[in-house]
C-alpha cells in the first residue's frame, strides 16, 4: 500500500461521486468508500484500488502486482485523477464566496489521456448517462479482458491501436451517429500513429490547441478533455448549457470577462457553479 497525502479540506465524497456516476462497466467499479479500475501503464496492463484513509489527509493506494515496477507512473497519474496536489486554500482565496460550500472540491481526472478524450468525444451534446453508455459498449466491444481478483473488473479500456482498426459502421452499431465515429476513428489513427499526443502532455495549453485541430472537436471538448485528461485548472467553459444557465441573459464575451475573477482557477470554479444550483451572479439579484 502507499500512501498519497493532500492538502485538506479534500471532498471525497463528491470526487468518488462524480468518477462513479461516469464510470464504465469492467473498467471501473466501488462504492461509498472504494474505487478500482483497471489501467495499462508503459503497456503493462493491471489494475489499482484507491481509497481514503480515516484519520489522515491521505488516499491509500492498491496496485496489482504486476504494477510493481511501474509504481512510480502510476502514482503520478492517481494523483492527477484525484487532484491531490491542488492547494484548496490558495483556490478558496481566488473564488472567494463561489467555494464557500465546497472547500474540498476537487478536479476529477483520468490516468489515461486516450480513454478521457473519448470519452470527451463521446459526450457531445449528449446526456452523462448516455456518454456512459456509449463508453461502455466501446469499452466492452472491443476491450481486452483482463483476470482480477475483484468483481465487475474485467475490462481494459480500448487501445488508440484497436479503435483506429474500427469503421463508421462498427461504431454506429453501438449508437454512435457516424460523423461522430468518422471523428472519433480519425483520432485514434492520429494518436496511434504518434501524430497526436493525449497521454504525455506537458502542456495543457498547447494540448489542447492541438486538439482543436482534430476533425469534429469544437472548444468545449477541448476544454473540458484538458480540465480532466491533463489537470488544466484555468479553463472555463463559457458554451456549456449549465454555465450558460447561470448567467441568465449574458452573452459569452460578457460571460467570458465575468469568469476572468476567477484565474488561475476558472476549472474550479466551472466545477462549482455546476453544482451551486442558486447561484446567481454579482448584480443580477
């Protein structure tokens, strides 16, 4: 076991919520209190177990033995998906009131950059269930099977490889509409060939950028691929139907300069107003 420290307060309970409510079948599983999934690092598949630790500001780390000599990657990525190296205080001081609720909320990310920009891809203006359920019948379609001691983990995530093989049809067989599939093979073919980087990416920014490049991915894609595939923490999704909600009859410039209080941490602050229901902005009550 290893223990990966934060910097409290830390909301587990609404981290663990938001992973569970996306989280594909065979792929991922837990509870209340636990989250497993499997994962390939430097091409050695596995799986790993995370889960908070009474007492202490720590989440514990379980990792398959065959992780082993991988671990050093593999805490690196837990510790990206699960934000542990955010400083709650120094977000609170920049969203002031907007966090008030929520001090321990973190960025909910990924340890592998391919899966989380399909899964980008696949929740185009679709509903979070259904993104889930096109993943999952991605994921266990074309998924290796993979031996674990838990159950409903027994999938690995398709590789860019694997999805550059597939065609329109195959992926509309799933439900996915075929511009979509056309979009989605595209990319695959981009990361499998080493044109496209999703999984080392130093520079969020920059990934981004590249992203907006690829066939079929417009800015909130991109954004929201690099707030959860590389921990961007300055990213505000002015076009998403909820923030627009919340600024009930702004336009996105005026949107865009209200939301520039809240740098460096725009993400965290989408993150909030997602969930802050009856928040209404500064001078509009």
């Amino acid at each position: 076991m290893t223990l990966l420290p934060y910097i409290p307060p830390y909301d587990w309970a609404l981290v663990n919520g938001f992973l569970r409510t996306r989280a594909i079948a065979g792929v991922e599983s837990g509870d209340a209190h636990h989250y497993r999934r499997t994962l390939v690092v430097n091409g050695v598949p596995g799986c790993c177990h995370i889960s908070p630790v009474p007492g202490e500001a720590a989440l514990a780390l379980r990792i398959s033995p065959s992780l082993h000599p991988q671990r050093q990657e593999v805490v690196r990525r837990v510790r990206r998906q699960w934000d542990l190296d955010a400083d709650p205080q120094a977000i609170a001081a920049v969203l002031g009131p907007l966090a008030a609720d929520r001090p321990g909320l973190r960025l909910a990310g990924s340890v592998q950059g391919y899966e989380q920009t399909v899964r980008g891809m696949l929740g185009q203006l679709v509903s979070v269930k259904m993104a889930a359920t096109l993943t999952e019948r991605l994921a266990a379609r074309w998924g290796d099977r993979l031996e674990t001691p838990h159950d409903g983990l027994s999938v690995l995530f398709p590789a860019a490889e694997t999805v550059a093989r597939l065609t329109v049809d195959d992926l509309r067989s799933i439900g996915v509409q075929a511009r979509r599939s056309a979009c989605l093979i595209a990319l695959s073919q981009a990361v499998a060939d080493g044109a496209l980087e999703v999984d080392a990416v130093p520079d969020a920014e920059q990934g981004m950028r590249q992203l907006l490049a690829q066939p079929g991915i417009g800015p909130w894609t991109a954004s929201y691929i690099g707030m959860r595939a590389w921990a961007a923490r300055d990213v505000f999704l002015t076009s998403d139907y909820l923030i627009k909600q919340r600024f009930p009859g702004m336009t996105p410039g005026q949107i865009t300069r209200y939301a520039a209080r809240w740098q460096p941490f725009r993400s965290y602050a989408t993150l909030h107003l997602w969930l802050a229901a009856d928040w209404v902005p500064e001078g509009s009550a």
